[in-house]
C-alpha cells in the first residue's frame, strides 16, 4: 500500500494570502513555526489538506478547492462544487447545489466525479461561491 502524501496549505484571513513554508514533518507546530515571532494568532490562518489527487492538469487538489467535473455515470451531468471531508462517507467529497435557486446542497464522493479540474478556492474566488450558489 502507497502512503499518501500529507501536506497542507495555510489562508490567512487577515493578509488575504497564502502562507507558504516547508513542512517535512508532524505536528503542524514545527511546520509553520506557530510562536509569537511569526505573529500567529489561532483564529487567522485556516489550514487546508491536500487530499492526495490531483485535477486532469495535474494540480494539487485541496480541502476548499472549487471543482468542475462531470458524472461517471452520467458525461452529460455537470458538476460545480466545493471539495470537502464527508463525516457520512468518511472521505472527501464535492458538495454542489443541484437547484440554483434554493440553498440545498448534495455532497457526491470524488471517485464517482470524472475530469476533475481545479477552478478556484473559496477565499480567492468568492463569485464562483456566488455564481454557483455554494455558500
């Protein structure tokens, strides 16, 4: 069994921007230098995992991250949506809004969503998170 590859990337709310630094070993602590020379504050930096595949362009693909694909079942079945972790499938899925005019939401396990491509995140693309009723 391969061992997938655990690594993060940090949004700090404050600075709107991304926090880049090496990390080669747990726990985040020694990661990301958490001390009060880099001005941490634990309500400002939102950590994001890599989930361990990448979109059909070869990206990275993260907690957060906004997805098109379409269904394997079903080719002609669009999907735009949020990458998160399911509590109900143990596992990390793509939550979209089936009816653009109601809030309701469905979340679809990634291994059944085909040509995955990053398009966005929600910190950066906020009118993605509008245009496709995700909030």
């Amino acid at each position: 069994m391969d061992n997938r590859e655990i690594k993060f990337k940090v949004w700090d709310k404050n600075s709107k921007t991304w926090q880049w630094r090496p990390c080669e070993y747990l726990p985040l602590e020694g990661c990301f230098s958490l001390n009060s020379r880099d001005k941490w504050h634990k309500n400002s930096w939102v950590f994001l995992q890599y989930i361990g595949i990448q979109d059909k362009n070869n990206k990275e693909i993260y907690e957060g991250d906004i997805l098109t694909g379409h269904m394997g079942y079903s080719p002609d079945v669009k999907l735009t949506g949020i990458v998160e972790y399911s509590t109900e499938t143990l596992g990390y899925g793509l939550r979209f809004n089936p009816n653009p005019n109601t809030k309701d939401s469905l979340t679809e396990d990634l291994f059944l969503v085909h040509d995955l491509e990053v398009i966005g995140n929600i910190y950066e693309n906020t009118d993605l998170v509008e245009e496709y009723n995700l909030t």
